[in-house]
C-alpha cells in the first residue's frame, strides 16, 4: 500500500514538473513575440562586446524583466562571460566575467575548439531554423556527444515545441523526435 502511494505521489510530481517546464517554455516564447531587442541583435551585442562563441543560451528573468540569459566564452583571453540582456532595450542588467576556463571539462574545451576551427554561423542558423520551422528559438547550448559538435536547439511555434541539433563543422540540422 505504501509503495503504490510513493508511485503515485511520484508520477504526479513528474506531471507537475513536465507542465511547469512546458509552461515556462511558452512564457519564455511569449516573451520573445513582445521582445523590442531581438535575439539576433542580442547575438550581435555579445558577439561583439564580450566574446565570440556563444555556448549557451535561454530566456529568464532578473528584476521581474525578460531578459536574455546568454554565455560566452573567449578562448583567446581565457574568459567566460555570463550576460543578461534586457528584451526591451538590450540594456546590459547583468555581467560576470570569469578569468579562467578551468571549470570546463574536456567535452566544453573541445566543442569550443571546434566551434572555432569550423565555419559555423550561428545567427544564420537561428534564421534558417526560424524560417524553416515557423518557430522562435528560445533556448540553445553547445554540446560534445559522441565525438560531434553541436548545438541543441528548443524552439516554439504554432506547432509547439521543437527541438533540434546543428552540426557545428557540417551545419546539417537533425530534428529530434517527440516520443
């Protein structure tokens, strides 16, 4: 008896949490329709300002504003920048700099050579996916899995989400299946 409560008690705590994660990402997609600043001029900012990959980034808050959570990391100078952008202005809310690369494993230190020798665009990417899936890209990372480079992308449209990952040395895009 016990243990069929801890089951059920278990299952609707999954349940919770899957609709609390899907309600989060339709905010993070609503946030982005409203957004003044768009992700591609919050790429441009980054890309120029602090550092030129882009490993990681999604929609949070700081200060109940929409805002741009976005990390980059210069290999050149050895930092790791953590920015936060505001959706309405592009204001700079939030920026870390870290003087030290060590806290990557071997995984993120080779995606990022990688993702340096390659030829990768990553606003072109974003505007292929978007146009190709009629949806808005609200969350991506840079990820090493089995000797590939990629960037895993979520994306939101009319068709809900989808995810997808990007070759960074191919830029050969795989969707990912729905189960």
């Amino acid at each position: 008896m016990k243990c069929t409560k801890l089951i059920c008690a278990a299952l609707a705590f999954t349940s919770l949490s899957a609709f609390a994660g899907q309600e989060d990402d339709a905010l993070s997609a609503l946030a982005l329709q409203r957004a003044n600043f768009t992700l591609e001029q919050a790429i441009e900012k980054v890309s120029t300002d602090y550092a030129k990959h882009i490993v990681e980034f999604e929609i949070d808050d700081h200060d109940n504003q929409a805002t741009y959570d976005i990390e980059a990391v210069n290999l050149e100078t050895k930092e790791k920048h953590d920015i936060e952008l505001s959706l309405a202005d592009g204001a700079v809310l939030k920026h870390k700099t870290k003087n030290s690369l060590s806290r990557l494993d071997d995984d993120d230190l080779l995606a990022l050579q990688e993702l340096q020798a390659s030829k990768f665009n990553l606003s072109a990417t974003i505007a292929q996916l978007q146009l190709k899936y009629s949806a808005d890209v609200f969350e991506f990372e840079l990820k090493n899995k089995k000797g590939i480079t990629f960037y895993k992308f979520k994306l939101m449209g009319e068709q809900g989400l989808t995810r997808v990952i990007v070759d960074v040395t191919t830029g050969k895009a795989i969707p990912v299946m729905k189960r």
